[in-house]
C-alpha cells in the first residue's frame, strides 16, 4: 500500500488514488488525419516496464486532481509526482 | 496436580484449575495454560492424524509454527473454528476442542490405511492417477477426493461474533516482543517517539524470559530477571503503546502493516459479553523495526514424526515457562549447542535425559555444563529409526561415517517417552520479504538473513541472524541507535554471560542403512511431504523450488511451511548438486498467521457492506408497496404490485396506464452534472458525437457519448440553462464514471477549456409525468404554465414555481408519450412526488417502477446503455447514425468509427426481433441462430431486452445480430432446453413510428 504524495494535498494513503496507465501519451490533435495503425499506436498500445515507468494517477476520493508519477514497477519505489503539464523529472 | 506438571512457574497460576474438553474427555489444566501445555500436563502427546497418511501425531512445538497439533474448537456451536493451533489456544474454563482429519476417532482412524498403501501414493498422486478413465471423474473420483480433503469443519451459520477495524499512525512500529524488541522499544520511546509494540503472545519477554539458569547472565542477573525488570520499566513509558496478543498478518510497501489483535478469544464463551472478538490494525510506521525472533528446525531423519517427538526449546518452553515435563525419560537429538539448554534444564530438575549429537564434538560452556551434570552425549551418531505408535517409545541410533553421509558401525537401541530434536534456527525473514527485502546465505549455519534495503525498516536478535545472547544485546543497540539516529543508549555497556557457541554441523537429510525408498523422513509433517517426494519430484524434471513445492504440496498446508521449507531447500539443493545460497526461497505471503475472514471484513457485513443510496421519495415508495430493484447502489422502485399481484401482472396493469392515461416515474437516480464555463459549448461538441453548439437557451438535447475505442459509454439528455450553463443527465449507473472521464479530459487533454463540473445528483429529485394526460396534471400543478405546443414545445425546458419553490420542466420523454419531468431541490421531492399523485388522482395517475420504463422505451426502440450495448457496439451498430455528426471535425471516439474493424459489414446490430407466435417471450440473453441443422451450429446474435406488450397485444424483442440491418424480414431461431422458437428480424421501433405521442 504506497503513500502518495498527491502534488496538490501532499501525502495519502494509496486507497484515495486510482492509476491512470501510461503518462505522456498525448491525444493526437487532429485524428482524422491518421492511418489505421497510427491511431490504434494511440488507442492501444502501452508499455508495461519493469522498472521506472512514468504513469498518470488521479486522487479520486481526494482533490479529484489527475497528476503524473515516476515509479518503479519492480519494487515500488515512488521516484516523483509532478502535476499534469509539468516537464517529467530527468532521471 | 498430574505427574507431568513437575515444576513450579510464575506464568501459569497453579492454584486456578481450568476444566477443559477434548475429544469428548474432560481434564484439567492452570490459568496461564495453553491447550497445547494442558494437554501435555495430562501425558496427552497424541492430537490428530496427518493429512494424507493419517499417521499419529502429537504436539510438536510451543507456537506459531506447529504444524500436528490442530483442532477445531468449539464444535457444534456457531462459534466453531477449524485448524487452530493448540499451542496458540490459551486455556479457559470449559473450552471444548476435537481433533481433526480422522475417522471415526483419534486413536482409531480408519483413513491410517493410507500408511500401509503409502509406496502407492507418491508425490503427484493426484495429478497421475485421478486422469482416467474419464468416466470415474464425476461419479468416484470427484467425491473420493472431497470426502478426504481438507481439514476440519467451517461453521455453517453467519458468524454471530464482531469484528473491528483501526487505523493508527506511529514513529516506530516494533514486531515481536522478545529481548530485542523490548530494547528497541525503550530506545524508541525514551527518545520521544511514538512507538508500537506488538508481541503475538499474551506476555513479553519471548524465550528469554523463561532462561533462568547460571549459563545466561546480563549485569550478573538471570537473563530472566534482567529482562523482568526491563518489562516493568516498559510498562511506565507513556509513549509507548503495548499491544499483546497481537500478531502481524502482513508488512506492505510504505511501512503499511496490518496486525491482528486477539481480544476476546482467550475468554470463555460466558465472558465474551457480545463485545468485539478481533480486531484488525491497520498501521502506517515511519519507521519499521523486525524483531520477530526465530524458529527451531526439526531434523528430518526415519520415522521422525511419531508422537513424542518435539522441538528442543520448545521442550524447555513446557518445562521452565508452563511446569509441564514433556517426558521423563527423554533423548535429546541435535547438531548445535541450543539443546543442551534443554538438557541442562532437565537435568537441573532430576529428569533423565540424554544427548545425540551428530557433531563429533563440542567445546562450548553449555556443553562442558551438561556433561558436568552427567548427561550421557553420543557424539558423531544419527538416529535410524524410531519406534511406538501412539507414542515414541524407543529409537535406533548409528554412528555417522567421517563425511557424515554414510551411517557406520552397529544399531544401538535406547528407550525414551520423548524425543526433543532441534536442528539449528531459521531466521523468521517473512516480515522482512513481504516487504520487499531481500536475502543474503549465510553458509556456516545454512541460513538467509535479510539484507537491509531501506532506511525506515531493519530487523534485529534472532530474525537477523543474531543467536547468541550477547550479539543479540549488543547488535540490537548497535543497530536501533544508528536506526533512530540515538548516540547513546543504557545498554551501551551491558554486560553478557554467553555460554553457547555458534557452531553446528549441518547434514539436510540424514543418513540411514534403509534405502530411502523405505524411509518416511518427513519434511513438511502437516501435508505429509517426504524427502522421497522431493528427490522424485526433481527426478521427474522439476527444477524451480516453487514447482517442486506445488507438485509435493510442502509448505502449502496451514502451517505455510515454516518448519519445512528450509529443509526442502536444502534437499534439493544437495541433490541438484547446487549451493543453496543460488536456489533461492519460495515466496513469503501473507498472511503470517491465517487471519479470519471477520477479521478482514470487519464491519462491512450485512447492511454495511455497501452504500445504500435512496431517493428523496423511497419512503413514499416504500409504503406504496414498492419491490425494489439495485441500480448501482441505489434502491429504485421495480414495481408496485397491488394486492397479491405478480411482476408480470403488475407491469403489464403500469405499462398500460401510462400510455392510456398517466404515469409517473420516481426518476431522481439518473446521474446529473452541471457544467459551467465559457467553452461549455464545446466541451460538449467534443464529448459527444452530435453537435451542440446551436442548441437555444432553454432546449434540451439527447447526447450520445462514446469511449475513444468508438464503443458507447453512456447517454442522456443535456439542457441548456444559460449562454455557459449546461445540465448534463446521465445513466443512473454511469454517473460517477462519466464525471471521473470528463474531468481526465478536461485535466490532462484540454486543460485550455474554461469548463467546471460539478455532480448534482444528489441536488434535485425528479418526478417524470407521462401519457395522454400529463398536460392535463401538469397544468393543474403550475396553472399559470401555458403548455402548449408553442408555448412550451417537445425537448425545452422552463423555469417555475410550486408554492413559491424553484422548480425545472423538462419536456422530454423516455417512453414516447407526451411526458414532463419535474426537478425539484431534493428536501422538496416528497412534497412534489404527493403533489403529483394528488393532483393526477382524476386521471388515474398509476406509478410506474423501471420494470415498466423499460417495457414502455422498448416499445419505442430505445435503447439502454449497458442492457442493448456491451462496450462492443459502436453507434452505427445500433442503428444510431443520425446521432453521429458529419460536420465536426473531431469528438471523443470519432476517428475509431472508421477503422478497419469498426466499418466491418457484419458486426453485430442491433434490430427487433418477434416472434411467429405472439404469445412467446423471448428469454433476455437467448442465443440466436440462423440454421440449426448445419453443426457446429454458428450463433449469429443474442436478445438484448425482452417483454410482452400490453400495448401492441405481442412480444416484442431486441437483439444484437450480425449483419442485423440487411435482415429487415427475415427469419431465424432462438433455440432454447426444449424447443426451437422460430422469429422474424424487424424494426426495432415497435409503437408509434411517426412520433405522433409524443404531441398527444
């Protein structure tokens, strides 16, 4: 059960967030100018990395507030939370 | 007082006798007892048969870890429990325990057959011989199996008991209240922090407080009394908290741990009060400190699981903390110095007892002490065999070869009623892996001790690996003050009497003259796994360690394997031929200990296990007889049957009414978002697939909303009540999904739109008047309304006024007759909802449950998101592409309404479907076939909604059907149990094509 320091409420218990998936996958801004498979790139695919992977999180029973998390899938270690628009930390 | 209760001890008061139950005979025991100990004061070894041989077996241990001696207690009251731990039970006065896995008793157990026919049930029986014929699955196998698996009984009546939840935050979490414990709980809470300590038992102090004697010393006292003193200073620390008969279930990342806290199982059945039985702690620790101790390893030699065959310390345990001798002609078997505290111990109080050590020797005080005192040691000897069925009665010993893997020389036979083995310890690392840490081999004595990983966690004492007193005391103040970051602490300069040395020779499996096919060396002794199992298991291909635990079933029994798995490692590995230390370990889940399911759920039974959400009007529903139905979490009115009517009775008499005269619908349920901003507009161009920047101030529109995979997500009616001021309604079950997706959008993909959403749901209640005469009753309520067609036309909205309340008309409908909706702040909706009933009294006015609202829009064609669509259809499969505009150039899911599998001709679509015989309803979820003869039989659709109308005098259904639109006429078969229903496809629209109702 991770604490999340939600970048707006600071830290809460992980039952108040809900994830997201992938982070910085943009909508594309004008899909109709798209190929089949440039769309479903989009639509469908997403990375699953064991390791660091950054992820979108909502503090859904909170702020109600989407942010962005830098965690580490393979042991759990949150590495940074930053709000939507923000530039992703360097690692 | 029994022959066995041979001693004295402050822990067990010997002047409270406690009459207790088991297997049908009562005895005695003392307060301070644990069954486990009680039984042993009555000579009683014998506690249950294993699983799979149903071989006798007796109390093994003094904790957690026993794996023989489990019961059920308190059978035949709804109170029963399955597979406890007698050595966990604490006594209390007219317990009642049973033991388990025999038949029909004990001490006769007709399943003990299994012992003799043992050669042919090996590992992976069940797997190799439980495959053919197939025919003996269902009727002989299948039941053979069920009737010999598992142990104990569940009670079979709701759990009359209460169970509680609690959150606690903390600077210093400490797990196990044994010696290390106890001086990291001082150093914590004498440097003001607000420190936890939780111990299982029901006293501190772990094994050394029962160590009295002159080889253990700590500032020139008994280790006992040293630590005494410490308890008592404990006990006057106000940051302190200290919680006993608490067990760690489970340590989570972040230093989120749960713990069981036993409150009331230790009382008798009339002291309980009805109170609460456990409770849960739900503990979030800045700082984690693991001092969980260790557990004694049996040795796995021939024959080793007869009753009267016991972990060494545990033997001491009985003696020194419960008074109870375990025997009186003991032989203690070992490979390190541990046991011979227990032989000193014994030997102290007159008891026989002698030594088998497989070392060649030992130079160790403790040793020099035992001997001092005349045990008789055989050194460099293994036990073969040993013998007595109910209880050991005598063993075999040989001598070992140089290398210790042969036995040599001749068999030499000692009588003993007790057989005390202990193989070394294991470091209890199961704290420290669930949290995610990791573990180092440590090779001199063959265990994994947990490598630190993280900053607010450590382990400390025995867990650690620390097993001599000194290094205990010593590295424990070491390591807590680097933790809290303390300089100096009053155990800096504590002074130790150490007497053992940490030297053992370590041997997995020990040698015998019997081939190994013959020996029953078990390993895991409550899921009757052998060494032979292990080596078969790896001569049948299996390498990784958790294969071979599932094909061997060790350390999968309740006892999780703590006695086993080492051993089972170790096994392997000698056999593969690979170092132990690259083998690596099974995973450590939790829970620890098997938490109860009350436990777990706490108070979320019955009327609390979910929300209940009811409307404004549910009392005015509730004694108009309504059934009600779950929407989610809502409660809404089904039907209202009068008299002794059916449902189908009920809504055939609502449907009609509304159509001939007037209903009314409770309709307060349906999800309803504000939405205000100066983008409102298109927001909602974007969210949904028509268009709505043209829509007038005062109009309503429906709005079909899709996923960005093309699919329908929901759908509703938004009215436009300013310039940037929207009322979106949406599925009642969808609310609160929709809100979290449009705010995702609105946060992370357009968060240059000035749009804000707010969920009003719960704001206003909802009356929604339909049929012929809702103008009629609508004029009456508001008689200063014009509703007329011009005046107030279909899909508008206007404000007014109910005795000087605030209220919204809607003029829209959901069942294709002339119909209003009515919102009113929710405090009001009872008021409003009797209002409309009074008024409508003349019209007959009949409400209508959703039973009826379904029926009424099936007529029409409507569909209803989640119950004609399942994330599969796009809106061009429903038939819907006059809802999907052309001119925008881009909503959410647009551009997937055109990709290759969206466009495909022969996706599923929706149509109506009836069938030849108008009397014939069709069953919701009913297969669809277009030829029955040609097999396999292709099944080309499925019915959606399904009703018989009392308006149109039919059945009407709808159905998702591949290629559906083509099909306009033609016929196909819904094949049920016991007859084929021939149906025609038709248009889905039922009643009313032209639309004519809805101008009554």
């Amino acid at each position: 059960m991770f604490l999340i320091n939600c970048p707006y409420c600071g830290e809460r218990d992980q039952s108040e967030f809900s994830c997201g998936g992938e982070a910085h996958i943009v909508r594309p801004k004008q899909p109709t100018e798209l190929s089949d498979d440039q769309w479903a790139e989009y639509l469908f695919m997403r990375k699953n990395i064991k390791g660091v992977q950054f992820e979108r999180w909502n503090h859904a029973h909170g702020c109600r507030k989407w942010f962005n998390m830098v965690r580490d899938t393979s042991n759990d270690k949150i590495h940074a939370v930053y709000k939507m628009g923000e530039k992703p930390p360097v690692e | 007082m029994t022959k066995f209760r041979v001693n004295k001890t402050k822990h067990v008061d010997q002047t409270k006798t406690v009459s207790f139950n088991f297997d049908g005979k009562s005895y005695h025991g003392f307060d301070g007892d644990t069954l486990a100990s009680a039984l042993l004061s009555n000579g009683v070894h014998l506690v249950g048969r294993s699983f799979k041989y149903h071989r006798p077996r007796g109390i093994m241990s003094c904790g957690s870890e026993e794996p023989n001696a489990i019961c059920q207690i308190n059978e035949d009251t709804d109170l029963t429990e399955p597979n406890v731990r007698a050595t966990e039970i604490e006594l209390y006065e007219g317990l009642k325990a049973s033991s388990q896995n025999c038949w029909p008793s004990v001490n006769f157990d007709i399943g003990g057959i299994n012992n003799f026919i043992s050669q042919f049930i090996p590992a992976g029986f069940y797997y190799k011989t439980f495959m053919w014929p197939k025919s003996f699955w269902k009727k002989i196998y299948e039941p053979l199996i069920r009737w010999s698996a598992g142990l104990g009984k569940s009670p079979t009546k709701p759990d009359p008991e209460l169970y509680d939840h609690k959150h606690v935050h903390c600077d210093v979490l400490i797990i196990g209240g044994g010696i290390s414990g106890i001086i990291a709980s001082k150093i914590a809470a004498k440097n003001n922090l607000r420190t936890i300590l939780i111990e299982d038992k029901n006293i501190l102090g772990g094994s050394t407080i029962f160590q009295k004697n002159e080889n253990y010393k700590i500032n020139n006292k008994y280790s006992s009394e040293w630590l005494d003193d410490e308890i008592a200073e404990l006990q006057k620390l106000d940051n302190l908290t200290i919680k006993t008969r608490t067990s760690l279930a489970a340590y989570h990342s972040y230093n989120f741990l749960l713990a069981k806290e036993n409150i009331s199982d230790h009382l008798p059945l009339d002291k309980k009060n009805g109170g609460i039985r456990q409770r849960l702690w739900k503990i979030r620790a800045d700082k984690v400190l693991v001092a969980t101790g260790a557990i004694e390893r049996p040795l796995v030699f021939n024959n080793n699981d007869r009753p009267g065959i016991m972990l060494a310390n545990s033997v001491k345990k009985y003696l020194d903390f419960y008074g109870v001798s375990c025997g009186f002609n003991n032989v203690i078997f070992t490979n390190n110095d541990s046991a011979y505290e227990t032989a000193v111990s014994l030997k102290e109080k007159g008891i026989s007892v002698e030594i088998i050590d497989i070392r060649k020797k030992s130079n160790s005080k403790i040793v020099k002490n035992a001997e001092k005192l005349g045990v008789k040691i055989y050194w460099n000897s293994t036990i073969v065999n040993t013998f007595g069925h109910r209880k050991i009665n005598s063993i075999e010993l040989m001598n070992l070869s140089e290398d210790g893997s042969n036995v040599v020389g001749d068999k030499n036979r000692i009588n003993c009623d007790c057989l005390a083995v202990s193989g070394g310890w294991t470091p209890m690392v199961h704290m420290h892996t669930q949290s995610g840490g990791k573990l180092d081999f440590r090779e001199n004595d063959q265990t994994f001790i947990p490598t630190e990983i993280d900053e607010n966690h450590i382990n400390v004492g025995s867990c650690n690996g620390d097993f001599e007193l000194e290094e205990i005391i010593n590295n424990t103040n070491k390591k807590v003050k680097n933790f809290l970051k303390v300089s100096e602490t009053e155990f800096d300069n504590t002074s130790v009497l150490n007497s053992k040395e940490l030297d053992k020779r370590n041997i997995w499996l020990l040698p015998n003259y019997i081939s190994e096919g013959k020996c029953k060396s078990f390993i895991d002794f409550q899921n009757d796994s052998t060494a032979k199992d292990i080596k078969l298991a790896l001569r049948e291909g299996f390498k990784s360690i958790e294969h071979v635990k599932r094909y061997t079933t060790t350390g999968m029994a309740t006892d999780q394997g703590k006695l086993s798995n080492m051993h089972a490692l170790g096994i392997i590995a000698d056999t593969a031929g690979v170092k132990m230390g690259t083998l690596g370990t099974t995973t450590f889940r939790p829970p620890f200990t098997p938490l109860t399911f009350g436990s777990i759920v706490g108070r979320s039974v019955g009327k609390f296990f979910d929300i209940v959400r009811k409307t404004s009007i549910h009392e005015w529903h509730s004694q108009n007889n309504a059934k009600f139905e779950n929407v989610g979490q809502w409660k809404r009115p089904w039907y209202y049957p009068i008299n002794d009517e059916g449902l189908h009775d009920a809504v055939q008499r609502e449907s009609k009414a509304a159509r001939d005269s007037a209903g009314i619908l409770d309709a307060s349920t349906l999800g309803k978002i504000d939405i205000q901003g100066t983008d409102a507009s298109e927001f909602l161009n974007r969210v949904y697939t028509n268009a709505w920047s043209k829509l007038g101030i005062g109009k309503c529109r429906y709005g079909l909303m899709l996923n960005e995979d093309g699919m329908v997500y929901d759908d509703g009616v938004t009215t436009r009540l300013g310039e940037n001021h929207y009322l979106m309604t949406t599925t009642t079950g969808g609310a609160a999904n929709v809100l979290s997706k449009l705010e995702d959008y609105l946060q992370t993909e357009w968060p240059e739109l000035d749009v804000y959403l707010t969920s009003v749901t719960d704001h206003y209640s909802t009356a929604s008047i339909c049929g012929p005469n809702s103008k009629k009753i609508l004029t009456k309520i508001f008689p200063d309304k014009d509703f007329s067609d011009d005046a107030f036309p279909h899909m508008s909205y206007q404000n007014a006024k109910i005795d000087e309340i605030n209220c919204r008309i809607m003029r829209i409908s959901f069942t294709g007759e002339l119909s209003y909706e009515i919102n009113i702040e929710s405090k009001y909706g009872k008021s409003l909802w009797e209002k409309c009933i009074e008024v409508g009294k003349e019209f007959k006015i009949t409400q209508y449950g959703t039973e009826t609202m379904h029926l009424l829009r099936a007529e029409k064609g409507f569909i209803i998101v989640g119950q004609d669509t399942d994330g599969t259809m796009t809106p061009i499969d429903l038939q819907m592409d006059w809802i999907v505009s052309k001119k925008k150039y881009d909503f959410i899911g647009k551009r997937s309404l055109y990709r290759s599998d969206t466009i495909r001709e022969d996706r599923k679509q929706l149509v109506g479907l009836l069938t030849d015989d108008p009397n014939e309803v069709l069953e919701e979820g009913a297969q669809i076939v277009s030829d029955v003869n040609k097999k396999p039989i292709e099944m080309v659709g499925h019915v959606t909604s399904s009703y018989f109308s009392p308006n149109l005098n039919k059945s009407i259904a709808l159905a998702v059907v591949k290629s559906g639109k083509k099909m306009n006429g033609q016929k196909l078969i819904v094949p049920m149990e016991n007859k084929n229903i021939n149906v025609t496809v038709s248009d889905s629209v039922f009643l009313d094509k032209e639309n004519k109702r809805i101008y009554a």
